[in-house]
C-alpha cells in the first residue's frame, strides 16, 4: 500500500452509507516515523487551559463546539489533535487523574499522521492541480488521515473555508463513527465566506451527541457573534519571553543566547512560531531593512541604498523576500517607536538595541509615523505589481526629505 493518498475529497453529494469506506480509501497514509508521539505533557504552556478541557473530558461535559483562539504558533492545532486523540484513543490512559492517550493504538497514531498540516495541506493542493480542470473546479481541500477526523483548512486560491467544505461536515456529521468513539472535525481557520458560515450554524444548533467541532482563530471576533454563542471559547496566552529562550535552548542549540532572547521576542509568546522561526532570512532582511533606515535617516548617499533595493526582483521569489524586509521593516519602527516612549524594555531586536539608539535620535514620533505610511504605499505597490526596487527607492528617499 503506498505510503501516502489524496488528501482531496470532493465535497458533492456521497452516498452517506458508504462515506467511511470513502473516507478510508482517500485517507492519506503515513509512516509511523513521520510523527512524534506528545502526550499532554509535552504541550507547551497555558496549564490552566489544558487541564480545564482535559477535566471536561474526564466529567463528560465537553462542548460539541469549541473555539481555539490564540495568536500563530500558539498551538491550537496541536491541542485540538492532542483532544482528538485522547476522546478516541483505544487505551485510554489516565495520567494524573485525568483522560490522556497512549499515542501508539491505530486510532492515535493515524490522528497523529495529520500533524504536519503544512506537508498534508502541500500534498492535498498539488493532489488537485493533478485533477483535470473541470474536476478542480468541484474539487475542495481537506486533511483526513483517520477516518472519523476531518481537517478543514481554507481553501485557495481566496484562502477561505467555503460552502463546499461545510456542506461536506453536514453530509457526514450524522452518521456514528466507525473507527472512533468521537466524530472531530477541525477548521483551521475562522475566515468564513458568509453562505459557509450559515451553513456552519445550523449544524451548531443541532449538534449529534457523538461529534465535535473545533474552530481556530487568531481572532474570535472574524466569527460571527451567532456561531460565538453556540460555541465555548477558551484562549490560548502568550508564553513569558523567558519560558521560549528555555524551549529554544532544547530545540535550537546551535543558537547562541542572544539569538534565542531575540526570537523569543520577536515570536511575542507563541511557541510554534519561535521554534520554526528562520533567524538567518529574518537577519538578512534586518541587514537590508537597517540599510534602508540609514540611507533615510543619516547619510545623504544612496549607493547601499540602491545595491540592496536592486535585490528586489520580479516573481515569486521576489514578493516572498519583498513580504520579509516590510515585516522587518515594520518590527523596527515599532522599536524605534518604544525607544522614543521611553519603553525599552518592549523593544524586539535587543541584540542590536545600540544600533537602534542611534536611530531613534534621529527619529521622531512624526518621522515614524510617516515611516509606517510609507510601507503601507509599498505594499499598494506590490499588489498592482510596481517595481519593487523602485518603490523601495521611493520610500527611503521620500522619508530622507521628510526628515
């Protein structure tokens, strides 16, 4: 059996009777290596949240619909698998009082499988682009490695959740779980298109006893307030900047410590997003990003200014570091911004936090803010498709006269 299958599932009108066989036949498979078993225990941060819903289980009182909300990197996804699993492990461990799971029974581990959504939601999209057009068209995405959980991510090119992926959870919602004891369905994102959203509700107000759905936002408030009444909400918090610089000392020891205080500020209390965080790209697009502000701010020669902006070029590539260097650019003003307030101790790139002093001197509160609405014209520009290096020239130079 090959080690992995479609991940597509065609969101039309299944014969439901015969939708788990479905299900099982267009489940991706992958080997057991692939994934890392995580108990309870090894999720990071907000106890109080993970014991709570970990109770709720115990007592018999989880909700049939629950929001995850946090910032990126928090771990939503994972918690929601993490649930998943423990409402349908076959084993059924108790780990300090409380329900947990095993992580090895089948139930567990094809759970497990959908873990790395990115790489799931990859295979599912190119999967797709395999389809002849006129099946794209009917064609929506989702992530189901266990037949009885079903990952809803949004679904491109819009990146929304649309009607065919809710209309899909209604055809299947009903019907008992074969495998399982729970049916669990996770959308990963709350940016609903609106016909979605009402399709959603009324499986919300009429939930089965036997299935869950879970909802993640970075935003509680993209949901409508009627979906929001029907679900229990429970938010995950940022983590101390110093509990990250401990987890990345684990996970990236090759960073020294200074590094590690500077993702650990600048991933702003979300775990995931420090431990996958790409210092090298965010240093090089720093590099270009001090070089720009300088060329505004202190020097009336332009020759760094145009050697780096002339980096900038057409095409995939091109937007991709373009997206990196306004991000960079941004997260610098804003300290730039806290130095000036007299708030030091909130500024993110505190490996160069001398540099920055200087900066800031010359910097006022107008400047910046002239600064801000200078990125925010650049990137107009790139949506119309203008000349990076050239909008990048603009916008220092215009900031130069401003000064």
């Amino acid at each position: 059996m090959s080690n992995r299958r479609n991940s597509v599932q065609r969101a039309n009108g299944e014969d439901a009777r015969r939708s788990t066989e479905a299900r099982r036949a267009l489940s991706p498979l992958v080997s057991v290596v692939d994934f890392v078993v995580m108990p309870f225990s090894n999720f990071h941060g907000n106890p109080e949240v993970v014991h709570r819903l970990r109770d709720m289980l115990a007592r018999g009182h989880f909700p049939h619909a629950m929001i995850l909300a946090g910032p990126t990197g928090s771990g939503k996804y994972t918690l929601a698998l993490m649930l998943a699993k423990a409402m349908n492990c076959l084993e059924q461990p108790v780990v300090d009082g409380l329900p947990n799971f095993c992580g090895h029974c089948s139930n567990c581990t094809r759970i497990a499988q959908a873990g790395d959504l990115e790489a799931r939601f990859a295979e599912a999209v190119e999967a797709r682009e395999n389809l002849r057009e006129t099946d794209k068209k009917e064609t929506r995405l989702f992530v189901q490695t266990h037949p009885d959980v079903l990952v809803i991510p949004p679904d491109p090119p819009q990146m929304m959740i649309k009607v065919d992926q809710v209309r899909r959870v209604i055809e299947t919602i009903y019907y008992r779980p074969g495998d399982a004891k729970e049916r669990v369905y996770i959308f990963t994102d709350s940016n609903f298109m609106k016909e979605a959203a009402n399709s959603l509700l009324k499986v919300l107000e009429e939930p089965p006893d036997f299935a869950t759905i879970f909802l993640l936002t970075e935003n509680v408030g993209e949901l409508l307030p009627t979906i929001r009444s029907r679900a229990m909400t429970f938010t995950l918090g940022a983590l101390p900047a110093e509990e990250i610089e401990l987890d990345l000392a684990q996970h990236h020891p090759e960073w020294n410590a200074r590094q590690r205080a500077l993702v650990a500020r600048l991933s702003e209390g979300a775990v995931g997003r420090a431990r996958a965080f790409d210092l090298a790209k965010y240093t090089a697009a720093r590099s270009h990003a001090l070089t720009i502000l300088n060329s505004a701010l202190r020097t009336g020669d332009h020759s760094e200014l145009f050697k780096v902006t002339e980096t900038y070029r057409p095409g995939a590539d091109g937007r991709e570091k373009t997206d990196q260097l306004l991000r960079t650019l941004y997260s610098l003003l804003q300290d730039l911004m806290f130095l000036n307030s007299g708030a030091a101790e909130l500024v993110h790139n505190t490996d160069i936090q001398g540099e920055l002093q200087k900066l800031a001197a010359g910097a006022d509160f107008a400047w910046i803010t002239n600064a801000a609405d200078g990125l925010a014209e650049v990137e107009r520009g790139m949506r119309r498709n203008l000349l990076r290096s050239l909008s990048l020239d603009a916008f220092a130079t215009a900031l130069e006269r401003r000064s």
